[in-house]
C-alpha cells in the first residue's frame, strides 16, 4: 500500500503519538469536539479494516480514506459486546411499505 503522510511517516509507523499529535494540532485552530468528530471517525474505523479486510479492500479503502476522498466509520452489531455501546438495546421493523 502507498499511502503518502505528512512528515514523511510510513502508515506502518503511524501510531497513537502521531494521533495525538494530529489532534493537539487541530485543536490550536478551532474547538476540540469539531476536531474529534472529523477525526474520530477514520481513528476508530480504519483499524478494523486493516485487521480484519482483504488486501484488496485495503488497497482500495484505505488510501482515499486517509487523503480525506472517501469517510469511514465503526457499525457495532452486537450492542451488548461492551465499549460505550454496551447498554444499547435496539429493535428493528420495517416500514409500513415494506421497502426499508
């Protein structure tokens, strides 16, 4: 995979550090929260893709993913797995017209 970053980092060596010093730095520019809702999403749904993704799906994904082309997030399925979803008790039910 060839995914340039800033600072000339390779994307194996980009760790938490490297995060939190990402956030500290978008934080100089504005409020915290925006920042943490425009990063979380990439922080906590790339690594699952990595892990657990075919290398194609990687290939594919990841890049745009990190160049701000393509957004990510985490579905938890099974809200009683823990996390701060543990308590989460959801139902579904089709639509009256039942397409969705």
């Amino acid at each position: 995979m060839n995914v340039n970053l800033p600072c000339n980092i390779f994307h194996k060596d980009f760790d938490y550090f490297h995060e939190l010093v990402v956030h500290d730095e978008f934080v100089n520019i504005g409020c915290f929260q925006y920042v943490s809702g425009l990063i979380a999403g990439y922080s906590i749904g790339i690594p699952p893709l990595v892990h657990f993704g075919t290398p194609l799906q990687i290939e594919r994904l990841v890049p745009p993913i990190v160049r701000g082309e393509k957004k990510i997030c985490l579905a938890i399925s099974e809200p009683y797995a823990g996390s701060d979803v543990g308590n989460i008790i959801t139902t579904a039910v089709k639509s009256p017209c039942g397409k969705f």
